[in-house]
C-alpha cells in the first residue's frame, strides 16, 4: 500500500463526495480518490486504480451498493466496503453487514467515517495476515512427515490433515462424520487405556501428553503410533480443543523388537554355560580345599566372585527380557518387610566396606508380595546408592508406615542427578551422560526392572536429587495390593527426609 491511501467512490452527488473529501481531509487521511457513479467505471476503476477501500452510496441511478458488494466477491477481491447513506433502515444495514460490508456511514454523522476507514483497512490487514498465516500453517500441516488431528472437547475430530489420513490409513470423513461415539481407529487390545487417557485429555484433567499405541487402517493393518496431545482451554479454563499431532513408529517399534529379541536369546545362551562354569568352579574349590592347596583355592574363589558378577548381570537381563515379554513370574505371599530389608542391608554391608549403611527401620509390618523381587528393588537402590557416591561414607535407609502401607527411602550423598534428568532414570536403558558418569559402570536397566516390580506390586516409586548433594529414592508399597492399591493422595502427603538442598525438588513417578 502506498502511503496515500486509495479509495474508490461509488456517488453520483457531487455535492456529497466533496462532503466526504472535506471529512477525511478534517481527519488527516492522506488519499487519493476516483469518483464513479456507474457500474461500468467502477469495475474499470477496480483494475487500474486497484483501490485499499471502497465508499459506496446505496442507491444510483443504475446501480447499487449491493452490486457493487456482489463484483468485489466475483472478482474475488477482498477490499473492505463501507457504505455511505443518506438512510438506511437497520434491516438494510444488518443485512448489507451480513453481506460482506465492513462497515456503513450514514451522510449526517460523516464525522465518524476517517476513523472507520482506518479501522476498515486495519481490520482487512489482520484479517489478511491471519488468512495467510493460516494457509502457511495449513501447509506446513500438510507437508511434514507429522499427521494432525483437531478434536472437540468431546473428543469428536474437527479436522484431520492430509498426512493424518496417510499414516492412519483412514480418511477424514470416516472421523468427521456424525456419529454417536468419537471415531479413534484404536488397536482392540489398546481401546480400554486409551479411552482412559483420553477422556483425562477431554475433561481436561491433563493439558498435554505423549503417548504411544497401535492403529488399525483401514485396510485391516496395524501399526504403531506416537501422539502428541495438547488441551486448549477458554477462558473459564473449559476444554475447547485438543490438538494432536500423530507419526507413525512402527518401523522403530520393529527394531525395538528385534533388539529385545536379541537380548533374550543372547541372556538365555550365555545363561547356561556361566552356570556350569560355576559349578564346575564350586567343585574345584572343594577339590583345592581338601588338598589344602589354598594358594589356587584363592584364586578360584577370586574367580568365582567374578561369576557371581557375571550371573547378577545375566540374571537381570534375563529378568529385563521378561518383563518386556511380559513373562516375569511373580512367586507371591506374605514376608516380613522390616527382616528382609535388615537382610539386604547387612549383606550389602558386607560388599561395602567404604560406605556404612544406616538402618532407621520402622515398626515391624508384614507385606504380601514377591519377597525375592522386592529384594531385588532394595539391592539395587542400595548398590545404586554406593555406587553413585563413592566419596561418600553413608547411606542412610529409613522406613516409615503410611496408611495404607510402607514408604522406605535410600538416601546417598553422591553425585545427585539434575532436575532434568530426574524424570527419566526408571526408562529402560537411560544412564545420565555427562562429566564422570562414564566412569560407573551399568546398563540402565536396573531401575526401570524396579520400576516394573513396584507397579506390579500397585505402589510407587520416585526419586528427590540435587547435584552434589545426593539422591533419595522413595518406594511406597501398600500391605496387601490385592486389596488396597495405593491412594494416589497419600504419595504426596509425606516423604522421609526434606527435599535435598535449597531447591524445590519435584518429585518423579515411575
Ligand atoms: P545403572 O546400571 O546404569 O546404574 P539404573 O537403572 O540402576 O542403571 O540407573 C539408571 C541411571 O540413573 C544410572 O545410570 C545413573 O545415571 C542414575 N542413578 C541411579 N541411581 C543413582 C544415584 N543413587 N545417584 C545418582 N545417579 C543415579
């Protein structure tokens, strides 16, 4: 737009357009007008003068305002239209609205017309913009690799984009179309969590998530899907739309795939032979032993440290294996809690001279569940604890009733973990990189192996870090979680030690 703006009017008074001309020049508009009372020189006009703004008068002898608004759309032209009246009844006036115009003047209150040509203008910009920023948003929706997916707050889709349908594999219309439930091609074994999740989404309980499950296409295909959900709310916080963007993992999920089958058939063959070699070590021992050759009996025994090493190492990728196969068998019934982490505690002690372990035991409680599993978590907090501490001489393990069960916490003075990083340490394979983390040695399956076990016993599990300070990892387990899984309120009620350092810590659930 140059700088004068162009504006084209439709009047056949000369006596009115001067009166126009006098308004806007009283209002400090700098314009340059055409003056054309017919229809022929007003579409003429419209190609070579190419006008910001139109001003029409209603009624010409051969022509009106309502034509004139009627050219400006066949032409597809979006230039803002105000008319110009002598009277007009608010019929007219709401309908011309109706219509298209951007605003109407009546020619005894021509005062209010300079600000209302720049609104006119203004208002025609944005909506440009908006109009072509939406387009650019439309195209980019379009074009990546990422499908897009707009719901109501009933979880019914509003649109669906092109690459949406492609890696759906169904087409807009089937979720579009008027139905009594949602459409969400979901996998049959997949339907019950993910209604939950999304009914969490479309209440608005929860803003945002990530989730991943399988879709069947149309075509009767399954394939694995990531989403991306976010709520947009109102402003009186009601759920308005949830925006989702949708890709299809399916090839990651095959490789994933064979990676777990990998690692099962891997720990399963070295299983057998470190076994026998154990054995085998066990009744050499026994042999140096009555030849009283101690000097190779210690040696043996040296060995045989090393293969009990390499057995817990096997042990938990085997253990990892099966949980991913979902065959981790469970042996359950009622041990008493406080004995068995006495247990561990004292045997741990024995393998780490460097560090005392502090037992704060609680009252004595008897849990049901998977004694050797549970052993298995606490083993692995407390190793975790030694290890990432080692200029550190303490770890203190503090037990506590709740309610409805235990909480038991391990408190190290390590390393810490930072905020960021907190959140993904039960994750399978996760190890925090960064300046001497690679001098511990691990596979990051450890607490995700606890993670699992804690789930399947119903309780929780989470951690409370500073760097430099040291780390504290909660378990809270019910008494029987048969019948009384963990009330999700009580987690947050209490925790043994205050939040390590001065900043607020957040705490993760795996
Ligand atoms: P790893 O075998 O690597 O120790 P885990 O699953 O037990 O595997 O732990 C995952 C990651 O979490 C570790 O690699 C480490 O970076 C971090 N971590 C676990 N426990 C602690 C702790 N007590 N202090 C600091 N970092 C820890």
């Amino acid at each position: 737009m140059s700088s004068k703006i162009k504006i084209l009017h439709l009047e056949d008074s000369a006596a009115d357009a001067e009166l126009v001309d006098y308004e806007l020049k009283k209002g400090h508009i700098d314009f340059d007008k055409r003056v054309v009372d017919n229809q022929l020189q007003y579409e003429e006009m419209l190609t070579q003068f190419n006008p910001d703004i139109v001003l029409s008068d209603h009624s010409l002898p051969s022509f009106n305002s309502f034509m004139a608004l009627e050219i400006l759309k066949q032409k597809k032209l979006d230039i803002p239209f105000i008319l110009v009246t002598a009277t007009v009844s608010e019929e007219y006036a709401v309908e011309i609205m109706r219509y298209g115009a951007t605003d109407y003047i009546l020619k005894d209150r021509l005062q209010r017309l300079p600000s209302a040509l720049l609104n006119s203008i203004e208002k025609n910009l944005l909506e440009k913009e908006r109009l072509a920023a939406h387009e650019r948003l439309s195209f980019h929706m379009e074009n990546a690799p990422l499908g897009f997916i707009e719901w109501d707050e009933r979880g019914f889709a509003k649109s669906v984009s092109g690459q949406a349908e492609n890696i759906l594999g169904w087409e807009a219309k089937e979720f579009i179309k008027t139905q009594e439930k949602p459409f969400w091609p979901v996998y049959e074994e997949d339907v019950a969590w993910v209604d939950k999740v999304m009914k969490q989404l479309t209440s608005g309980e929860m803003e945002r998530n990530k989730m991943q499950y399988r879709t069947r296409k149309a075509a009767g295909k399954v394939i694995w899907c990531e989403w991306f959900n976010s709520v947009l709310k109102d402003e009186n916080g009601q759920v308005k739309t949830i925006m989702s963007l949708v890709q299809d993992i399916s090839e990651q999920k095959q490789a994933e795939q064979e990676k777990d089958n990998f690692l099962s058939i891997a720990s399963h063959e070295l299983n057998t032979p470190v076994t026998t070699i154990k054995a085998y070590g066990q009744l050499a021992a026994e042999v140096l032993a009555a030849k009283g050759d101690t000097e190779s009996l210690f040696l043996i025994r040296k060995m045989g440290a090393q293969i009990d090493k390499l057995t817990l190492l096997i042990g938990t990728l085997l253990d990892f294996t099966k949980i991913k196969n979902g065959q981790l068998d469970y042996d359950e019934d009622f041990f008493d809690f406080t004995e068995t982490v006495k247990e561990v505690i004292d045997d741990m002690q024995k393998t780490s001279p460097l560090h005392q372990l502090i037992n704060i035991p609680g009252p004595q409680v008897t849990l049901y569940g998977d004694k050797n599993k549970i052993t298995q978590v606490l083993t692995n907090l407390l190793a975790n604890a030694i290890k990432y501490s080692p200029d550190a001489h303490e770890v203190i393990i503090n037990t506590f009733l709740t309610q409805t069960g235990i909480q038991l916490s391990v408190r190290d003075f390590g390393i810490g973990i930072l905020r960021e990083n907190q959140q993904h340490v039960f994750k399978q394979f996760y190890r925090v990189t960064g300046e001497g983390q690679s001098t511990f040695p691990g596979m990051g399956i450890g607490l995700y192996i606890s993670s699992e076990i804690i789930k399947r016993h119903s309780g929780k599990i989470w951690v409370d870090s500073c760097v430099g300070k040291g780390s504290t990892f909660h378990i809270r387990l019910p008494f029987d979680h048969r019948k009384e899984p963990l009330p999700e309120k009580e987690i947050h009620d209490m925790i043994a030690f205050p939040a390590i350092g001065g900043e607020q810590t957040k705490l993760f659930f795996s």
